[in-house]
C-alpha cells in the first residue's frame, strides 16, 4: 500500500484538476451541514419576461444554445443579439413611417378645411380644434374648456319665416302656427326659434329645428311637439332670396360716408376750389349720405420743414363740410398719392424727408434687386433716430397730435367721428410688395421688402437669437414680380416656404407688420383719445388657392393653408380698440383672370371675417356688396361704403 495511505489520512480527488488535497485541508462541514452563521444567498429578483421581438430574439438564443451543447461540431454562426437589435430598428423606422402618414393624411384634412371650408384653424390643430370650428359653423357655443351649447336669441328678435315640408303632408301654414306657438314658450328646449336678423343667404337650406333621438322624449307641454307639427328631421327652412332683400327692419343703422376727391387741397395747402367743393357736397348730400372722408397728406401739411405743419386749407374744408351738416372721417394719409402721365408723383412724403432719402436711400422699402420704394418709410426706422433727430414712429405721432390741437372743436362738436390711420402702402397695413411704377402687374405675387440696413438688421438679430446666424438673409429663390408661385422654389407647392427657415423668415416677416401697427396705434391712440379709430386691411386674394398664399406672404401676411396670419393681427387692433376696414379692390377683374389667379376673394373675406365675431372686433367694410348680409347676423358690426355708384 501507498506510504501516503497508510497514515489513515483521507484524500479528496478533484475530478477537474485531478489534484488530490487531503480533508483535513479542506472544508472542514463539506459532508456535514452548513454552519448556522454562514451568509444565506441573496434573493434575485425574477428576471422580466421577454416581450415582442425580445421574446424572438430570447427562443432564438436558447435554439442556438441547445444546438450548440447537443452537437458541438456545428461551425454556424447566428449573432442572434445583433439579429434582434435589427429587427427593434426596423420596427421602429416602420412605427415612423405609419405615424409620419398618418400625419401627412392630417395635415391634407386639415388644409382642406382652411382652404376650401374657411374654417379658422390653428397652425398645429388637433381634432378638438376640428370638432370645435365644426360646432361654430354649425351655430354653437364651444368655450374655451370645451362647454359647448346653443346659444338663443332674444326674445325681441324671434319670427317666423315661410318655411316648407318635405315628404310630408303637412302644410307649410301649419307650421307657421306651430312657429308662432312655439316662440311663445322660451323655457321649453325644444322650441323652434329663428333670428329675423338672420340674412337670407345664410339661412339656406338651415335645419330648423333640433334632432330628438327617440319619439318618447316628445312627451312634453311644448306645442311644437303636437300631433299638427312636423318631426324635427322633416323640418328645413326655406327662404326665398327675393322676399327679404329689401326687408332691413330690425337691423343695425348704417352710416354712409363718401370719399371726396383729393384734388381740391393743392400742395401748399391751400383750397383750390370752394364753389366746386359746395356743388360737390350738395349733390352728396341729395343722396342722404351721412358724412365725407377726407385724406389729410402728411405731404402737404409737414411737406417743407420738419414739424411746421400747415393745415389752413383743411381747416377751410372742414368748415364748408360742417356748413352742409355732415359729419367727418379723417385720413392719416402717410404715403404718397398717384403718378401723373409724365411719370410724376401726385402728392409725395415730406420734401424734407425726401432730401434725407437722397443721401440714406435705406429710409425707403428696398427689394432685392437694391430697388427703393419712396411710397412710405421702412418700417425699420420705426425706433431709429435718422428724420432730423426723430424717429419714424415719433414723426407720426407729432403730425397726429398736431392735427388734434388744430381741430379740437371739431371734435368737441362731434363732428369728427372717426380716425383712419395710414400704416403702409396705400394706407393699408401691408409692405409695398405690388408697385406698379417697377413693373407689377395682376396676378404677380410681388416682392418681399426687406433689404434696407435696418430691416436686414432686424433680421439679423432674429436669426442670432434664434441660433441660426446663416438665416439672416432673405430668401434666394422667391421669383420677380410678376412671377406664379409655381415657378418659383419658395412658393411652390412643398416649397421652402413651409422648410425651417422659411417659416423662420415669414414669421419675422409678418412681426415686423404686427409690431410697426402695435407701435404707431400705442401713438395714436394716445392722440385721439376718445375718438373712433379705423385701420385699413387689404384683402390680398389672388393665389389664395394655392397652399402658400404668394401674394399674401410677400405682402406680410403668413397665411399659407397650415398657418392662420390673420388672428395675430387682429390680436393688436383688439388691444387699442380699433375699427377695422376691410379693402377688398380689384373686384372688377373678371372671373377667366381671377382663375387663372387661383384667386378666391369671397374665401379669403370669410376667413378675416370669422375671427372677428370671436374678438368681437368692429368691421368696417366698403364695396363688399354680399358681405352686408353676414352683417345683419352681428349687431355691434358696421358697415361703411366709400364710393357711390
């Protein structure tokens, strides 16, 4: 026997290392049980079971491995966790791509709605906003929380309209009583009741009277709910164009102005013409006009010396004007008038800013051919002390209050009733993206008017703290003049202009607007503190079929088919209680030029017109002949007509 076996000493045989220890050196409780203070394990947590492509990916690994231990031979390699992690990826762009089409089947709803319906939608609407312009349209209250209800007229404005049955024996005399009866009864819910102030084109074809779901809910005292009257789903109103036409009972009182001829104050202010004035008026006021609009030009009152205004031969028209009982409205008129033959401005801005303009052209619009505009002032100027020590806003503000201390009589007679304040080209709000003198002509979409010194660095100031210093340039591929948005790569369709810094640009474009109008109506507001203050909109229409709306974005209005431009405006001349007037020219174009313009002015008029009953905002609308019916709907509108026929 061995000599290390014959010690009585057990050996332990380690069957992977094949080294023989002797027991006593090794753990002493290997065959006995633990001891009672030895460390317990740890309890793990149950591991998570695998789900989707995890669970693929975990069968997928176990088939290897026991492919692997059963036959160790086989050489095929399968990276079963990189398999997994493609097929997560893949599953991932695949979630993508349903959730950018279901957005893209969104956002074509959407536009379908601002375009086609009008229908006032936010840039990023969901479907609340959807359901919500829905309900408006169809005539309901939805509040901010989302209450929504209907809301009934006053007792003082309910009749009974001639209404017709369909499908029913019923006599359309039954359901005149059955009207009447049910007007008489307003706590009832289910009573019929119909606005006379309701205009006829806006009643066409209306569901009269509300759905009942179940014949059992019509159990109640109501009397529309007799056995003489109709089911509500077989009641429509039908009113007859012609009958009501010429039926204003009821409605708001609206005031007629004209405008008078600007030749009779020649450019030393002086009238030149007062026999022709009276013949003017008299012949006026034969049409039972209520009052005459006048242009005062900053042209003519401050034309020769800064702050040395003029204003004798105004003050000798208005006092002709107040011979003939009529009343006022008044033009801040701070752009220039007119080209005569010879190519000659009628009435120009100042002479002394002219003078300043010839040695700083970057006081004027400028496009990007280096072109300048001298119709009005860069509204880059506006906080900028280059007009003789004055700001552009500051000049403004001068020749306002100016004409308030002049004329303080007037206004304490009342004579005066409202304000119209210059803010652009033309007097409207908007840039002077169409002038006619460099070559534009209907339908082109115009130029953007931004590459003065001080609009450009405006935007360069935007695009640094935006963090995009590269951005601070006007667009390069936004066409001419007289350019289609379809031939040009900012305005076609998926264009740049929807790109990241086309939606960067035009919304400092369209700032620059809605700050230079916040700006001089602060001002004016404080100039004519208790009087009606009007500012003009312009009703840039042509091309608003398309989904950039050309025209208007280079007019400054960023109105494409995803963005609503309007509301932000309206917004400022909410804060300072204005008036607006809504210039819808251009109507006598014929209907071959305007679909070729894709032009849709009656759209365009009810989208600027559909916010305003939400802002309750005063409308003062001339030569929109169809738009006096939606009038009759909203009392605290007025409508003001500028021309006679």
């Amino acid at each position: 026997m061995n000599a290390s076996t014959s010690d009585n000493q057990d050996i332990l045989l380690d069957p992977q290392t094949q080294i023989q220890t002797p027991l006593s050196q090794s753990d002493p409780y290997s065959h006995s049980q633990p001891h009672p203070v030895q460390a317990q394990p740890q309890p793990q947590s149950q591991p998570r079971r695998p789900r989707g492509f995890a669970a693929t990916a975990a069968a997928a690994a176990a088939a290897a491995a026991a492919a692997t231990s059963t036959d160790p031979t086989n050489t095929v390699s399968v990276n079963v966790s990189g398999k997994g992690k493609r097929e997560r990826e893949k599953e991932k762009e695949r979630t993508k791509l349903r959730e950018r089409h279901r957005r893209a089947i969104t956002s074509r709803m959407l536009a379908g709605l601002r375009q086609y319906g009008n229908f006032p939608l936010p840039a990023r609407a969901d479907m609340n906003d959807v359901l919500a312009a829905l309900a408006r349209e169809a005539g309901w209250t939805v509040e901010a929380d989302g209450t929504t209800y209907r809301q009934s007229p006053p007792p003082s404005q309910m009749a009974s309209f001639t209404v017709r049955s369909v499908e029913s024996p019923v006599s359309s005399a039954s359901l005149k009583n059955c009207a009447v009866k049910a007007a008489a009864l307003d706590c009832q819910p289910s009573v019929v009741r119909i606005d006379e102030s309701l205009s006829p084109p806006s009643l066409d074809s209306v569901v009269m009277t509300e759905r009942e779901t179940r014949s059992e809910k019509f159990a109640n005292a109501s009397p529309i709910n007799s056995v003489d009257c109709l089911d509500a789903d077989q009641l429509i109103q039908d009113v007859r164009s012609g009958e009501h036409d010429d039926d204003f009972a009821g409605t708001s009182y609206v005031p007629v102005y004209a405008f008078l001829a600007t030749g009779f104050i020649n450019n030393f202010c002086q009238l030149v013409d007062p026999e022709g004035v009276r013949q003017e008026l008299s012949q006026m006021k034969s049409l039972d006009i209520d009052g005459i609009v006048v242009e005062c030009w900053w042209g003519i009152v401050e034309a020769w010396s800064p702050q040395k205004y003029v204003w004798s031969g105004y003050r000798e028209l208005f006092n002709i004007i107040r011979e003939f009982k009529l009343k006022l409205q008044v033009v801040m008129a701070f752009h220039e008038y007119g080209v005569s033959d010879a190519g000659e401005v009628l009435i120009s801005i100042p002479q002394w800013v002219l003078e300043i303009g010839k040695e700083n052209q970057d006081i004027f619009f400028t496009d990007r051919e280096g072109r300048r505009n001298t119709e009005c002032l860069s509204w880059g100027i506006d906080k900028e002390r280059v007009l003789k020590g004055r700001t552009g806003i500051e000049v403004y503000f001068d020749f306002m209050r100016s004409f308030r201390m002049e004329f303080d009589d007037l206004f304490g007679e009342g004579i005066i009733s409202a304000i119209e304040i210059g803010l652009g080209a033309s007097g409207e709000l908007k840039y002077p993206s169409f002038p006619e003198r460099m070559g534009w002509r209907y339908p082109g979409i115009g130029e953007f008017q931004c590459y003065d010194k001080y609009l450009q660095q405006s935007l360069r100031k935007a695009a640094k703290l935006r963090g995009h210093l590269f951005w601070a340039r006007g667009p390069d591929n936004a066409g001419q003049y007289n350019s289609r948005p379809h031939e040009t790569g900012f305005f076609c369709e998926r264009g740049d202009y929807d790109s990241y810094f086309g939606r960067f640009f035009l919304n400092w474009y369209s700032q620059t607007l809605i700050d230079h109008a916040d700006n001089v109506l602060s001002l004016a507001s404080l100039a004519f503190e208790d009087a009606k203050i009007i500012v003009n909109i312009p009703a840039v229409y042509w091309w608003y079929k398309t989904s950039s709306h050309a025209a208007e974005l280079t007019a400054g209005y960023y109105n494409p088919t995803n963005h609503d431009g309007y509301s932000p405006v309206f917004e400022v001349l909410k804060k300072h209680s204005v008036t607006m007037k809504f210039i819808c020219s251009g109507l006598q174009i014929s209907g071959h030029e305007n679909d070729e313009a894709l032009a849709d002015p009656e759209g365009l008029s009810w989208q600027v017109i559909s916010p305003l009953i939400t802002l309750l905002l005063p409308l003062n609308n001339p030569l929109v002949p169809w738009v006096y019916s939606f009038l009759d709907v909203a009392s605290n509108f007025w409508l003001m007509l500028t021309e006679l026929s």
